[in-house]
C-alpha cells in the first residue's frame, strides 16, 4: 500500500474516496466538511442525515465510520468518520487512530483502491498536528496487511505548510 501527500483542496483529487472530518450528528459543520458538502452537493448530506436517523439517532461514535455517495465530487465515496476532541488529560490517541483503520476497513469492503484522509481532529477539535500525522500514517501502515488487497494508495491531503511538514516527517520515519 502506497503512503503519499497531496496537500491541497481534498475535495477536487480523483480517488475512490474521501474522507471527511465528521461531527457526530454528520451534520454539514465547518472545515474539510463544509468544503467536502458544499463541493459535493446536497447528494451527500441527504445520504448522511437517512444514515444518522436510521442507524445512529444518537449519532455516530466517535472513531467509527459511514460512507455516503460522494455526489457531484470526483471521487466515488464519502467516508465520513467522527475525531476525537483532543485533551490534555485523557489520552484519547486509540479513538484517533480507530478513526483511521475504520475508514480503512470501509474502503476495503466498498472497493477503494485509492483513500485520500484529511488531518482527522486537526483542526477545530485541537489535535497537535505533529501527533495527528504520527498516528494517521502509523496506523495506515499497520492496516496495510488487513486491506492492501483492496485498498492501494492512501493520500494524506494537509492543510498549511505546518501540517506538510508533520506529515512528511511521518512518512520519513
């Protein structure tokens, strides 16, 4: 399985799927799933809100991951997976990194050859980003076994030059 970034605009990579950073009610919020909604179209958040009110009333946990169409995008799918919020006093890593295996596991079963994962809890929920990218490509490589049958390329897309820099440390060690 081929690990790589491609900083930029997630939202116009052709892949099989995009990853989007969810909240719990898969709601259209801010950020990578405002930009993912609002470059798909109403498609992807009719799909979602049939999803979060016949599977997950209460919303969907933190970790775990749904796809929906991927509607006017270039990619197939949206998977669209809930971060944890970061805390400094409760380590919260394994939920991060479930976020991405998750994801991983649901590419497999729909087909996805290439998954490209935005900078899961990043961002407003205050993940440190050197952490962030540490586990998504530590746990991307511990995947690899599981679903590189399928799953052959997985993007890494960071936002700023900060986030590339974290990432291309991750790759390199």
């Amino acid at each position: 399985m081929k690990l790589s970034i491609q900083p930029g605009d997630i939202t116009t990579l052709t892949v099989d799927a995009v990853v989007n950073a969810a909240n719990s009610q898969l709601r259209v919020g801010g950020g990578v799933d405002l930009a993912i909604n609002r470059a798909g179209g109403p498609g992807i958040q009719a799909e979602a809100r049939r999803i979060r009110v016949d599977q997950y009333p209460d919303g969907l946990p933190a970790g775990q991951a749904v796809a929906t169409t991927a509607g006017d995008l270039p990619a197939r799918w949206v998977i669209h997976t809930v971060g944890p919020v970061h805390s400094a006093t409760e380590d919260r890593s394994d939920t991060l990194a479930s976020c991405y295996r998750e994801s991983l596991r649901l590419a497999a079963s729909l087909g996805v050859a290439s998954i490209a994962f935005p900078a899961i809890s990043a961002g407003v929920y205050g993940w440190p980003i050197g952490d962030a990218a540490r586990i998504a490509v530590q746990t991307s490589r511990e995947m690899s076994d599981e679903v590189a049958a399928t799953v052959r390329e997985v993007i890494f897309v960071p936002f700023g030059e900060e986030a590339v820099r974290a990432y291309d440390a991750a790759l390199a060690g």
